[in-house]
C-alpha cells in the first residue's frame, strides 16, 4: 500500500502489457520442456532413452523426461505457475466471445465449447504433470490423451470463431490471428500424425530410430502448441493486466 499526503492509503496497482504476460505464461512451459529434455540427454542419457525393445534411441521422449529427478520437479514448478493464468485467458477469451457474438447463436454455443476444453486442455496437462509415467503409467497416459485430444478441439473452435472475427472486422491484425491459428493447427495436426506413426512403428517393427523420430515430433506437438496460444498476444494487444492491492477495512 501507499500512503497519500493526508494519511489515506491508496492502492497499488501493478499494470503488465498483455502481450508481456503472455510471453511470461508460454515461456514457463517452454523453458521447463528444454531444461527436462537437456537435463535427462546429458545426465540421464540410458535411463530416459530405454525403451521395451531396447533398440538404440537418441532422444528422451517428453514422458521419459519429466518423470526422473530433478526434471520432473522443475516441470511440475513450471507447469504449476503456468496453469492458473492460462485459466484467466480461457476466461478472458470466454468473456470476449461473449461480448461479440451474443446475438449469434452458432458462435455463443462456441464460445462456451471453447472455454471447457480450454479448461480441459489445462486439467490434462496438470494430471500428465503431477502423475509421472514411472509412477501411474494408466493415468499419466489419459492424462496425455486427454490433453492432445482437448486442444485440438479447442485449436479447431478457436479457428472457427476467429474466422467469423476476420469476416466482419476491418482489422488486419484479426486476420493475421486467424491466418497463424489456421496455420498452427494444420502444423499441430501433421506433428500428431507423424508422432502416432513412428509410435506405432516403433512397437511393431522395434526399428532403430523409430522411436526418436516419435519424440522429435512430440517436441513438434508441444511448440506447435505453444506458438498456438502465443496467438493471445495479436488478440488482447490493446490490454494490460492490472494487479490492485485492496486494504482491508478497519474499524474506528
């Protein structure tokens, strides 16, 4: 708090751009991602690139990398500071879904799709998060799946509304938005078809390499993903995120 000249004390108020705030939300993630994959490549080699066929394998898959020690700390550190603003931009997407297209029913359905597996897409990374494959290898899994199935439901409906965004918006930053989320899906998409590919691959035949090219390509599905919410920068770039601290009220 501060004080005024008189003795009152005024708020503080702490205003960070958006486009700043979702550079900082994105980079939590990222940063922990690299940090796990170097962490386990260089200290952890054989443990996190075993696998059940016990053909030779060059990179640690993103399971194999958050569920040794210190990276699985240092992922649940990240994942968890990034988990509840994420929320907040699912509910500021919500509420600017909302304020445009309440007359229109298709789009107002949407946006209520939107936020719940904007929501869901979040809950599904904190279980795949918190619950490591060397420990529950069932819910770590259906935490993966429902994650990867979530956010593409979500990437597909966001693309969606934004094309009903550029169609009336004389914007041109609205159609970039939509451009890169169309973009950015396609890539998501390719990424997951290659990865399901070499997994299978990789579990039929047991072929060098196979599985190095199915973590490579989950990498792919993760920065593609990123770079997909990143997008949030473009759409609130005329607003800041204000934190205001309130005094308690006291008695005279």
């Amino acid at each position: 708090m501060i004080s005024g000249p008189y003795g009152n004390e005024k708020p503080l108020v702490i205003r960070v751009s958006f486009m700043t705030c979702a550079l900082g939300i994105v980079s939590l993630p990222l940063m922990g991602l690299v940090a796990c994959v170097l962490i386990s490549s260089i200290f952890h080699f054989e443990d996190s690139t075993r696998t059940h066929c016990h053909v030779p394998n060059y990179l640690p898959s993103i399971s194999a990398a958050i569920s040794l020690s210190p990276e699985c700390h240092i992922w649940r550190f990240c994942v968890g500071l990034h988990s509840a603003p994420r929320l907040l931009v699912a509910f500021a997407y919500f509420k600017f879904y909302k304020v445009r297209f309440t007359p229109r029913l298709p789009e107002s359905a949407l946006a209520y799709l939107s936020l719940a597996f904007s929501v869901s897409e979040n809950l599904g990374l904190l279980l795949l998060t918190y619950v490591s494959s060397s420990e529950t290898y069932f819910v770590h899994k259906e935490g993966f799946v429902l994650f990867i199935l979530s956010s593409f439901v979500y990437m597909l409906i966001t693309c969606r509304l934004w094309k009903a965004i550029k169609r009336y918006s004389l914007n041109p930053e609205d159609a970039k938005s939509h451009h890169w989320k169309v973009r950015l899906l396609i890539l998501n998409l390719s990424f997951c078809a290659f990865a399901t590919f070499f997994y299978i691959k990789h579990n039929l035949y047991c072929e060098s390499g196979s599985y190095t090219l199915f973590a490579l390509f989950e990498y792919l599905i993760v920065f593609s993903n990123m770079a997909f919410h990143m997008t949030a920068a473009w759409d609130f770039r005329s607003h800041d995120v204000m934190v205001i601290s309130c005094s308690e009220p006291k008695d005279f």
